[in-house]
C-alpha cells in the first residue's frame, strides 16, 4: 500500500473569506476539499484531509500520525508570522518525514511571494515542492505531483 | 489555448547537468511529452530555451503582441538577477506561471529572491521534470482569460 495522502491545513484556513481580495471569490474549505477529493479519488489516493488553527497540534498531528501515510501535501497558512521556534519545528518534521522518503509539497491558495514577506517552508534541498497561487487548483497540481511520485517510488 | 514555455540559460543541458537536482529527461523529451496531448486536444503549446536575457524578454514582448494566453516560465538563474524579465512580465496580461524544476527556496541563498514571483499569477516549484506536463495540463483546463 502506497497511496495514503495526508492533507493538512494550517491556522486561518477554516475561514477562507478573507482570501476573495486575491481574486478567490466565495472559495471554502469544504469546497477545497470537494475537490480534492475527486481528484483522489479519480487518481486511486485514498485521502485524509484536515484543518487545525492551532499551531502546536497540526506539528503533533504531523509528528504522530505521519507514519499511517504516505505522503503529505501541506498549507502552513501563517506559519511565517510565527516564531522562530516554530519554524525550527517545521523543518525538523519535514526533514523526519522527507527521510523517510516520503513526497512532501506546499500549497498556497494565493502567490503569497505578491505580499512581501511570506517564506516557504524549509526542508532538505530535493525533498519538499511548492505550488502557489491556483487557488483550489494549487491543490489538485500538488495532488497529480505527489501521485506521479508515489507511482514512480 | 496557445501556451510560450520560455526556458532560461542551462536548461539546455538538461539531462546531462547536475541530473541528482534536475532529473534524467531532456528538454527535448519534456517537450515531446507536454505537446503529444495538447497538440491532440488542438492546444498549441509552444517550448523555447535561450541562454541569452534580451531573447528571453523579447519573447515575452512577442507573447504580448500575438495575444498568446499563457506564459510558462523557467527562467532559471536570471530568476534572481532580471529586472528586464520582471518588466516584461509585468506588462503581460495572460496567465503566468513561474516553474522550477527544483525548489530554489530550498538551495543557496544567492537563489532565495526572485524577481520574478511578484509579477506571476503562479509559482510552482522543486515537483522535478514532470512539473512542466503538471501545470500545462493545469492551464489547458483553465478559461480563456481575456488580454
């Protein structure tokens, strides 16, 4: 078995209406994921997807359960506004979960590189993708991507 | 939908250069790849590499004038040195996507800014090769947006 996508997604995400100035209108998370899910399913990924506001739980989340899958697709959402603790604790459950060989990309729903400061998340050089700015679609790319690399594992 | 896939210096080499980064498909295959299905479904998805700046911003300048809808761009290591393309880019008014085939958030330092970002719809990078086939695929689904 080699088709267990984890979707996670981080602080801020359970309300999604502060993201239609960036041209993602009446975009939700249930829709978000609606979508996600017949792109799994269409693909063969049986899917689990989650949101959690807070910080500290989606890390334990992550360190605890990612070894029930098999890949990770990841919205960190604010997590450049946090400290840099925090960050520390990202790499090092990224770095854990790349080890393990394990596909690994970042979603952003907008092109957060249009609004300054936002960073991606830090990992080993080859390990972790990035797609921003696809709206929804961010998500259905990284999904195609990570089933392409599970297939090809 | 008519695609530019403009590729910046080196990525003619690819295949050959640093494969452990960039993966063992040529340019020439990943072309051969993204066209065979496109050009099935009457898309038009043209690929172009060129290790000179000026060419790559005129391409652009042309992507404008032909109404072209869709810019992919891999503008390699003029990502973190061109101003020219960030203004060319800017007064394109298709989709753009921004692709790299590793993530260069992840490399040096000297490859952490680019000029390119903030000028683009999209950024997608470090899914290997098979990112090209991944966001055209994308774009081909996408409305015809009007420029």
């Amino acid at each position: 078995m080699n088709n267990r996508l984890l979707i996670i997604n981080g602080p801020g995400l359970s309300d999604l209406s502060n993201y239609n100035e960036t041209g993602y209108d009446d975009l939700t998370l249930d829709a978000v994921q609606q979508k996600c899910s017949e792109t799994c399913e269409g693909l063969g990924l049986e899917m689990d997807f989650r949101q959690n506001d807070n910080e500290s739980e989606l890390l334990s989340v992550l360190i605890e359960d990612i070894d029930n899958f098999d890949a990770l697709i990841i919205n960190p959402a604010g997590h450049s506004q946090a400290s840099s603790i925090g960050l520390d604790m990202y790499s090092t459950v990224i770095n854990k979960i790349t080890n393990q060989g394990k596909p690994v990309v970042e979603v952003r729903i907008e092109n957060i590189f249009k609004q300054g400061n936002n960073k991606p998340l830090q990992g080993p050089e080859s390990g972790v993708g990035f797609v921003g700015g696809l709206g929804m679609h961010s998500y259905v790319l990284a999904i195609k991507a990570i089933n392409k690399k599970l297939s090809n594992n | 939908m008519n695609i530019y896939v403009i590729n910046g210096p080196n990525i003619n080499l690819l295949g050959t250069r640093e494969t452990e980064i960039y993966g063992k498909d040529t340019l020439e295959s990943i072309t051969k790849d993204c066209q065979e299905q496109a050009f099935k479904d009457g898309h038009d998805v043209k690929f172009m590499q060129s290790n000179y700046e000026g060419e790559i911003v005129e391409w652009i300048q042309n992507a404008i004038t032909e109404k072209i809808d869709a810019i992919v761009i891999n503008a390699a290591a003029y990502t973190h040195t061109s101003i020219a393309i960030h203004d060319a880019l800017k007064s394109y008014s298709g989709y753009k996507v921004e692709l790299h085939i590793s993530n260069p958030h992840l490399r040096e330092s000297f490859r952490h800014v680019s000029y390119i970002s903030s000028v683009v719809d999209a950024v997608v990078a470090g899914l290997g090769p098979d990112g090209y086939s991944h966001v055209i695929d994308l774009l081909l689904d996408l409305p015809i947006k009007v420029n």
